[in-house]
C-alpha cells in the first residue's frame, strides 16, 4: 500500500509481579524486509533498538528515545534524527547521504565510521567519543567530555562548549584556521 504506515505498539502492564530482585522483562522483534527504501520512525520509552545492515537509500531514519540504547552496525539512509533524553547510543560504519541531526540530553555516544553531508550534534550532559567521523560538524555541549576523530575534513568544524571538554583530532596536513576565546594545547 502506498502512502501507508505500520504502527506497533507493545505495553506492559503496571503491577507485574517481581520475583526476587527481577522484573519481568518483554522483547519485541521485528524484521525488516530486505530492500525496504522507504523512512523509517522508531520510538521507545524505555528499551533497546538495534538496526543492522540496512540500506534505506533515499529513506530518512528517526529516533526518538526517552531511555535506552541504540545501535546502529553498518546503516545508511539519506537523513538522520535522533532525539534522546536519556541514552547510550552506539554507532558503527554508519552513512547518510544528507544531514545527520542528533540531540542528546544525558548519557553517551560512542561511534566508530560516521559519515554524513552534514552533523549537527546539541549534548546537554553527555560523554561524545566519535571516531572516524567524516562530515562537516557543528556541535555544542554544555557538560561532558566531547571527542571527535576526522578521518576526512570535509567541510567546517565548529564546536561550543559551555564546561565540556574538548578533544579534536584531524588528519595529519589538513589546513586549520582556529578561533577560541578559551586557552588551547595543541600537539602534532
């Protein structure tokens, strides 16, 4: 059907019974169709969202995360959002062929292989370790540790920290042009 949507749904119910110090826990699995090209929207509470090699071409992906985990091995897809409150959200050899928009609120992100036209990262409170990023970056982060890693510069660098920590790799050679009113340590 074209123009049409899949809405899944799965609540538990309050008052489940505890055994010992455990609570039940419940799973939901869905498979995605190989070749499937069209957007995909996901959003969780509380949980864990896995997505792994897929390929959305001209698909845009979006999160919205209250608390959990995301991982995303070896996807591409034309454009990004993702928006979490609280979340750990590990990324690994991911593309997307336009803007990569990412807001967290507290928590972490750990990439390694992350390739876009454009990201636009807003952290609140969060340790941001991005490891071989190629895309051109605008981040700010007001409390945390920001790490990035180019592999490729493929456009302008901007980054604003409020007490984040700052730590910016670039490949060896490449023209930099630095304006800061902070106090920096540079080292080759």
């Amino acid at each position: 059907e074209q123009g049409g949507a899949l809405f899944i749904e799965a609540t538990a119910e309050k008052g489940w019974p505890r055994i010992g110090n455990h609570a039940p826990t419940s799973r939901l699995k869905i498979v995605i169709p190989q070749g499937y090209q069209g957007d995909l929207s996901l959003e969780t509470t509380v949980g864990k969202i896995r997505l792994s090699a897929m390929d959305l071409k001209e698909g845009a992906l979006s999160f919205d995360l209250d608390a959990g985990t995301l991982d995303l091995d070896g996807v591409k897809a034309k454009n990004l959002t993702l928006d979490a409150d609280a979340a750990t959200i590990n990324l690994s050899s991911v593309a997307f062929s336009g803007a990569a928009e990412v807001t967290l609120d507290a928590g972490a992100i750990k990439s390694e292989g992350f390739t876009a036209a454009s990201l636009k990262l807003d952290s609140a409170a969060a340790a941001i370790t991005l490891n071989g990023l190629s895309a051109p970056l605008q981040a700010r982060g007001s409390v945390g540790a920001l790490r990035f890693s180019f592999q490729e510069i493929t456009g302008d660098i901007s980054i604003k920290s409020d007490l984040s920590s700052v730590d910016l790799t670039i490949p060896k050679g490449a023209p930099v042009r630095l304006e800061t009113p902070q106090r920096v340590c540079v080292n080759d």
